[in-house]
C-alpha cells in the first residue's frame, strides 16, 4: 500500500471516529462519546476538532485541567481553526483568566468575521479587566454584527445593558434591556434588569409587575435571591406589607451564589 493511500485511509478513520463522537455528545451519551474520541485521537493525536471536542467534554464533567490541555493542544495544531481559537478564548474566560483569553479570542474573530461570539466574548474580557473603555465599542460591534445576520442575541443585549448599568448610564441600559425583552419578553435576566431599573426611577409597580415575570421566567442567570430582593424592596416601597415580607424571608432564606 502507497504512503498517500495509507494516510488517506487514516485520515478517513479519524473523521468516522470524530463524527460518531460528535453525534454522541449531542445526545448526552457521555461515555461512549468519549470513548469514540479515544478513538480518533488514537488514530491522530493532532485532530484539531477532536481535541475540541475533548475540551468540551471534559469540561461537562468539570475536568477542566484536561480541558485546558486539550484546547491549547487543539489551537496549537491548527493556529487556522477559527473555532479551536475561539473555544480557548473561552476557556481562559471562564477561568476568568481574561488577559490570556484576548489573544486567541482576538484571532479567531480574525479568521472568521462572522461569528459574534469571539466579539461578546472579548467584550466581556475586557469589562473583567475593568477596561469600559475598550469594552464598549466591542458590544456596539457585536450587536450590530448580530443584528446584520438576523440573529439579535439576548444575551449580548444584557452583559451590555448591565455594564451600562454599572457605569451609571441608565438611560442606554434601559435601551439595551428594552432590546432584551423585544427578544424574548418572558427572559429572566430583562425582566430582573427593567426592574432595577424601574426601581431606581421610582416607578414600583413596574418594578414589582417586572420582578413577578422575572420570578416566573426559567433561566440560569439571575438568581430567585436577587429577584426576592428587588421585590421585597418594591413591595415595601408601594407599602404592600404583606408581600414585602414574604418577599424579604424567601431573600435570606436563599442560598449565596455567585452569577456568572
């Protein structure tokens, strides 16, 4: 057998193995997944998108010193994978490592103008290192890149919304939480934000009309703790006892939890 043909026959093992894994993954059968990603990897250690997919999973199970190895094996292998770029942007992300997240976040935007991800990402990168400034016009990019592909995003809407917040611009932050709720008006974080914001205005019944959406809507961003909170303080506000109580023992009877 020639050498072309043999490396041709392997390359098409790896992809049969990568594909089965991926289909695995999406169906949450986390074991066999992993086992078809041994698999792959076995046949060619330096498979970009299986050492993707190695990260992904690994970081399923929290097993984020494998994740990290694999992501960084993963761009380092394919310096022109956008999404290998992109993945280990996150990772240091969400390891809150916001200064080493830029560079491959910043590369993989490089490679692929239209995903919006590396720009929210890179946002919120830069907002963690306390640099508005930089963060902003990088939320205005996303936004209007989302809005040109038909794919507004909730969730850019709120991180942006909330750094306006942050930095006292209410008004903006209004508009951005306006664009949440136009989005998804059941969403949990809008409702949550709009509320504070009505609170911070002194209009309480919209507030608390917001705040008992918010309570309603599932999500995994705004806490029941949080939303007891401006609810009790709405409540009391519009002298509803009652409820203002209600309201204030579910807040201190919730757990602390840090949002994300």
């Amino acid at each position: 057998m020639g050498y072309a043909l043999f490396f041709l026959l392997l390359a098409g093992g790896v992809e049969e193995h990568y594909a089965r894994a991926n289909r695995l993954f999406e169906q949450q059968k986390f074991a066999e997944a992993n086992q078809a990603l041994d698999e792959a990897l076995a046949a060619d250690p330096n498979h970009a998108a299986s050492l993707t997919l190695k990260g992904k999973l690994a970081m399923a199970f929290e097993r984020f010193d494998i994740a990290r190895l694999a992501f960084e094996r993963a761009a380092q292998v394919a310096p022109g994978n956008a999404h290998a770029q992109f993945m280990l942007g996150f990772f240091y992300y969400f390891e809150n490592d916001f200064r080493k997240a830029l560079a491959p976040l910043r590369r993989a935007r490089e490679l692929n103008h239209r995903d919006p991800r590396p720009l929210l990402y890179e946002a919120m990168a830069q907002e963690g290192l306390a640099r508005p400034e930089l963060a902003i016009p990088l939320y205005e990019r996303t936004t209007e890149l989302e809005q040109s592909l038909g794919h507004p995003s909730a969730e850019t809407h709120t991180a942006y919304g909330r750094l306006l917040y942050t930095l006292g611009r209410r008004e903006d932050a209004g508009k951005q939480f306006a664009q949440v709720l136009e989005i998804d008006p059941q969403s949990r974080d809008g409702n949550y934000e709009m509320g504070r914001l009505h609170l911070d205005g002194g209009r309480w019944k919209e507030a608390a009309l917001h705040g008992e959406k918010a309570l309603k809507a599932q999500g995994m961003g705004t806490t029941d703790r949080q939303i007891h909170f401006l609810l009790a303080r709405a409540y009391g506000k519009l002298g509803d006892k009652e409820l203002a109580e209600a309201h204030k023992r579910k807040f201190e009877a919730s757990p602390v939890t840090l949002r994300r």
